[in-house]
C-alpha cells in the first residue's frame, strides 16, 4: 500500500510530521535527491479529519540478518498525531491497523521509541543495545605511514559521482554483523544519513575496499557503519584514518570486526530499542546499526 497519490494527502501527511520533527522536510527531501524516497518505501496508515492528516503510522519492510539468517522485519516509524487531536484514540487505532497488517506478512516488528511505555501495550518489549568500547590494536605496518590522506578517499553524498559510488556499493554490501545487522540495498542508511546532516564522515578506503562512517575525536574512533563486501578487521581500519587512534567506540556489533578488546557499554542512542516477536534472546550483546534504523 503506497502513499497515496493524491498530492493533498501527501503534503498534509509531511505538513503533520513535520510540525513533529522539524527537519524532517528537508531530509525527506534529501534523501529523495539521493534516490530514496520516503514516500516510496514506506507503508502508510493515516487518518484524514475534514480532509486533514491529523495521524499517522508508518511500516517500512527492513532486510535484516538475526543470527545468520536473512529476514524481513516490519519498522514501525513516525508515529505521531497532531497536537489539537492527540488523546482521540487516533494513534491507537492506526497502530492496530498497522500491526494487524504487518502480521500478515512479518514474524518480527521493530521500532525506536522515546517513551517505551506507550508501546508496551501493543506486545513491544524492550531490547538493550551496546555500544562497545576499547583499545585498538593497529598492526605496525598499518602505522608505517602517519598521514592518512593518501589512505582515503572522503565522499560527499551531493556530489553525483560520489553518491553513484555509495548507492552501488550499498546495494552489494554484506551485512557488518551475523549476529544483528541491517542488511538489502541500502535505500534506508540513505534515509538515515539524510536525516543525519550534519553528521558523521563518509570516505572510502582503497586499500581495504569499503567504506566507513565514522567520526575521529583526537585518538577516538567513532565508527557507525562499514560498507563492504568483505569486513576488514577494526585494526586494519583505524590504521587507515590515522596513527593516533588508540581507542574504538563502534556502535553496531563486532563480530566481523576481529577486535577483542572490544567491551560491551549499555545505553540508550536517543531511543529504546523495542521489539514485537522473535529476536536473538541470551545475554549476548548486541547493537543495530545508526544507518538501519526507521
């Protein structure tokens, strides 16, 4: 069920979410540029007052691996209802009739909230995430050349060469963990990175044949996602961006990573983690990649 096509309800839906979140517009904007478009991927429930959007819920159908295996799980984002409405029972229903509908086709729910109780009551149950923190063992051979620029090339999504380059290596990436990870062709790290801007670097790295996103704070390596078809080791990345990193935080699971001295952190990344059906339980830690959230 796509947007509707009537421009109206189209533009009333924008008009109600961006009185929620301001920058939405703009990076829905964005994003389409780049070739994701908001309205395209995802499912919409709405309900329309005097030919007014005043709620909405909506389903984005997100490729992920749990445990190894390949899967579709249902995101449920930008749920909101209009101020001089809320309290109507509007939300509610669009929420049964969102979940009534991703029922039908999906085992596992997923959604990022910032007041988990009110998800509660329709079957979410929270999941902690990590982030992993640690030293970072750099090979020497990796250190021999202290200037990184000639290491890397930066990327900029504006730039039509950059972004034909990103967008055809997302679409072959492998996932970045087999324990939890985002995986398919990679429409919503652009969605994610459009609503992310300002925000971290992009570069590609030749030698090691990915890309990274990621953030460096004097010896701090803050890496967000790796796009590659194989994972290099987090030794052999921060090797490549600088010689004074000593210390990694990344922030989806490391598995691939081939970084011991990674420690798991729990935390919170602006929102709660909750989950509808089936997800790897035990105490194993884990974390979902910033550019695979709805």
């Amino acid at each position: 069920m796509p947007y509707p096509t009537d421009p109206s309800l189209r533009s009333g839906t924008l008009e109600l979410l961006a009185g929620i979140w301001t920058r939405l517009p703009a990076a829905v904007e964005r994003s389409r540029a780049w070739g994701a478009d908001w309205f395209e991927v995802s499912t919409p429930f709405i309900h329309v007052e005097d030919g007014r959007v005043v709620a909405h819920v909506g389903v984005l159908e997100i490729p992920v691996v749990l445990e190894g295996r390949p899967q579709t799980v249902a995101g449920i984002h930008a749920v909101c209802s209009h101020a001089e409405h809320r309290r109507r029972g509007h939300v509610r229903a669009l929420m049964e009739r969102a979940l009534a509908w991703v029922d039908e086709r999906h085992a596992t729910a997923m959604l990022w909230a910032n007041d988990p109780g009110l998800y509660n009551r329709f079957g979410f149950v929270a999941r902690p995430e990590s982030i992993f923190v640690g030293s970072v063992s750099v090979r020497s051979s990796a250190r021999a050349d202290s200037d990184s620029s000639n290491k890397l090339r930066p990327l900029m999504l504006d730039q039509p060469e950059d972004l034909a380059f990103v967008r055809e290596r997302l679409a072959r990436r492998g996932p970045v963990s087999s324990h939890v990870a985002a995986a398919g062709p990679g429409w919503l790290a652009l969605l994610d990175l459009a609503l992310w801007t300002p925000g971290p670097s992009l570069a590609y790295l030749p030698e090691l044949d990915c890309i990274v996103v990621y953030t460096i704070r004097e010896r701090f390596l803050d890496l967000y996602d790796v796009i590659a078809d194989r994972m290099p080791t987090l030794g052999e990345i921060a090797g490549q961006l600088g010689s004074r990193i000593d210390t990694a935080v990344v922030y989806f699971s490391p598995d691939s990573l081939d970084a011991p001295d990674l420690v798991a952190e729990p935390t919170v990344l602006i929102d709660d983690l909750m989950i509808r059906g089936p997800w790897p339980t035990g105490e194993r830690a884990f974390a979902y990649s910033p550019l695979g959230r709805c």
